[in-house]
C-alpha cells in the first residue's frame, strides 16, 4: 500500500469580533479609530479587541485533513508566513504519520539561528497540533491513544477570570459561579498586593467554598511578589500564585518560591523541554502550565514528563485559542498523568466553538475527552474560509 503523503499546508488567518472581550474590555471605547491592538496597564502585553489566531490545515492526496492553532492573538499573518514559507516546502510529500521525527525536523530548521521561540514557536506548535490530528485520522484513533492512552475520561478545570471592574462587581460574579457549582476560580490581578489582596477578599467573602488562584501577570519584583505570597498564605485556600515576576526571571521565581508555600505558576510563555528544565531543576515553578497551542502537542507532552519527573504537576494554559486549540489541550489533558487542571475561559469558548461543525461538549465543571479520531472534532470549512476572507 502507498503510504500516505502531505499534499497541501494551507493557512486561515482569523480575526472574530466577539461581544464579550476576553479578560474584560480594552482600551477607550468611545475612541472612535481604536487602534488594533492596546496594552491594559499595569499589564505590559498588547492584546486585540477581537480573537485572532491562526488555523494550519494538512491535506494527504486523498483528501484526508488535519488541522493545527497557533495560539497567536496579535499578528496571526506573521506565523502564518513562516508556515508558508518556512515549514510548508520541508512537509510537502512527507508521510504524516511520523509525527515526532517530522516535528524534530521542522524545529532544527531554524534552531541554531535561535528561533525555537516566538513567531517560528507559534508556526511549529500549529503544524505539530496538525500532525497529530492527521495522523489520528489516517489510524481511526484519538490523538491521547496515540499517545498512550487516557488518565482520565473527564478534564477538570477553573475558571478563569472575573472580567468586571470593582471588586463589587467580581464578587457578585463569583457568587454566581459559586451558585452554579463552580469550585475554583482564578483572579486576573497585578493592581498591587494591597489591591489585589481586597479583591481576593472581597471575592472569599461573597463566594467562600471556592478555592482561588491568582494571575499576577507579570507585574511584580521581588519584595511586592513576596508581599503579596505571604498575603495569599496568611486568607488560606488559594491553590498558586501564577506569573508573578518577570517571565525570563527565573532566580527571581526561585528565590520567592524558597520563601512562600503556595506553588509558583509558569510555563505559558514557555515554548519547549529545553526551556522549562532549568525552572524544574532550580525549583522556580512548583506548577506548571504549558499553552497546547504555543507549544505544539509534542512538546507539550515532554513538559509534562520532565514537571513529573520534578514532581511537579501540570495545569495547561487556555486563553484565545479557538475550537482546535480546545480539543489539542483536552488531547493532551488526557493523557498527562500528573494533571491538576485545565483553564477554563468563559469568554473564549462561546467564540471557540464557531469554527467547529458541532460544540466540544462541556463547561465550567469541566470536559469530557472528545473521543473521535484525531483531535476529535470537526472543523466547519466553508465557516473558517468565509472568516478568513473577512479578516
Ligand atoms: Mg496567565
């Protein structure tokens, strides 16, 4: 029999308006001309006011598809152009069931020009999610069988965010998580450790059986990082303290790590094993938490390995990703043995699931493992093509 061969890589470029903002709104909104994308300070990151990514799909001779997601919320064109024009050409009439070598392949392409990160990290992680999608599809299995089977048949999550403004206004939304059933939450904070210790308290207050978690974002040095962990400690049932320093400050973790219990959160800017193995080993991150879509589902999975070999547990990242990078995070959720939780994003999976041709079943309390072969879903084509041309 011929074995099978990629005969097309084909790019979609997308950019959805969407009600809702995710993390809440952005930037002035009686400026008539916003600009296309703003930072929310003390936040230093730009963000878009629409949900941008990027979807890579893999075509054998005989029609057979697999699709990928950059998780790429800013400039989505520019991955796009390094799939075209960089990983298409080393894919075209390669069999797609060798998913690793053809995934260690693309990586060395423009490894020793230090381009294991950013845009190129965006493109790889697409074309990998694809990869293992396709080759799902041409075996008739779901990708956590290819990768050795599921630990669990549902992937618990939190919620991430409260989007509103005061902290009246979080704690009445929390509340009506709380009544919903929801038992953990995480605050997208970084206003200061005074600031961000009233929300939390004010959050307890109106929903005290949920257990809490806090997104720094980056925002803080040592000293208010510190403060602020202690402050944590001393209200009780927070679960981690996530990105609170610099992201490239990795003795900065590990020092605030030494002096505070709760478990330091990393890993969503991470992009591979050799990034994160320096973190485990220095015990800068006590849980970590790779984005499916920025790593690529091989990657993601030798993360996860090395956290387990430290001992440490794995909580993948979701923030924008669409519908693909849903199912390729539940994939991998599946099949990661030390596996806290998966973040769940209230805002994003009403926008996530438009690109599907049926809803990835779930919600707040958690999704079941899509069974179907490949990622287990089905991406809506004449959807996503009339998208893109809007974009
Ligand atoms: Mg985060």
């Amino acid at each position: 029999m011929t074995p099978p061969r990629i005969a097309a890589v084909d790019c979609f470029v997308l950019k959805l308006p969407s009600a809702e903002r995710y993390l809440g709104p952005i930037g002035d909104s009686a400026d008539p001309t916003p600009p296309a994308y703003a930072v929310r300070p003390p936040w230093r990151s730009i963000y878009s006011p629409r949900f941008e990514t990027l979807l890579v799909r893999l075509s054998t001779a005989d029609g057979t598809s697999g699709w990928g997601e950059a998780l790429a919320p800013v400039a989505p064109e520019v991955p796009a152009e390094v799939v075209r024009r960089l990983l298409a050409p080393a894919l075209i009439g390669t069999d797609p069931r060798r998913v690793r070598p053809l995934s260690a392949a693309l990586r060395d392409l423009m490894r020793e020009r230090g381009h294991l990160g950013g845009h190129q990290a965006d493109a790889l992680a697409a074309v990998d999610i694809a990869l293992w999608d396709l080759a799902g599809r041409l075996a008739g299995l779901p990708v956590h069988e290819l990768l050795g089977g599921a630990f669990r048949e549902h992937v618990p999550t939190y919620v991430s965010g409260l989007p509103r403004p005061t902290d009246a206004e979080r704690a009445a939304l929390a509340a009506e998580w709380a009544a919903k059933g929801v038992d953990r939450i995480k605050l997208h904070l970084g206003q200061g450790p005074a600031a961000d210790l009233a929300t939390v308290d004010a959050v307890r207050a109106a929903a005290p059986q949920v257990r809490l978690a806090v997104d720094a974002h980056w925002a803080y040095d040592l000293a208010a990082a510190t403060r602020l962990a202690r402050g944590l400690t001393a209200v009780g049932g927070v679960e981690f303290l996530e990105a609170p320093l610099a992201p490239e400050d990795l003795t900065g973790h590990a020092d605030l790590a030494r002096r505070t219990d709760l478990p330091i959160a990393v890993g969503e800017a991470m992009r591979h094993r050799y990034e994160i193995l320096p973190w485990l080993r220095q015990r800068a991150v006590g849980l970590v938490q790779p984005d499916i879509a920025r790593t690529g589902i091989t990657e993601a999975m030798a993360i996860a390995e090395l956290a387990a070999a430290h001992h440490v547990a794995t909580a993948p990242h979701h923030s924008v990703g669409l519908g693909v990078a849903l199912a390729a995070g539940l994939q991998v959720c599946a099949a990661v043995e030390q596996l806290t939780y998966f973040e769940y994003q209230p805002t994003t999976t009403e926008v996530s699931q438009r690109i599907l041709t049926a809803p990835l079943p779930g919600g707040p309390d958690g999704f079941p493992v899509p069974a179907g072969p490949g990622l287990g879903i089905e991406v809506d084509v004449p959807t996503v093509t009339a998208l893109a041309e809007e974009s």
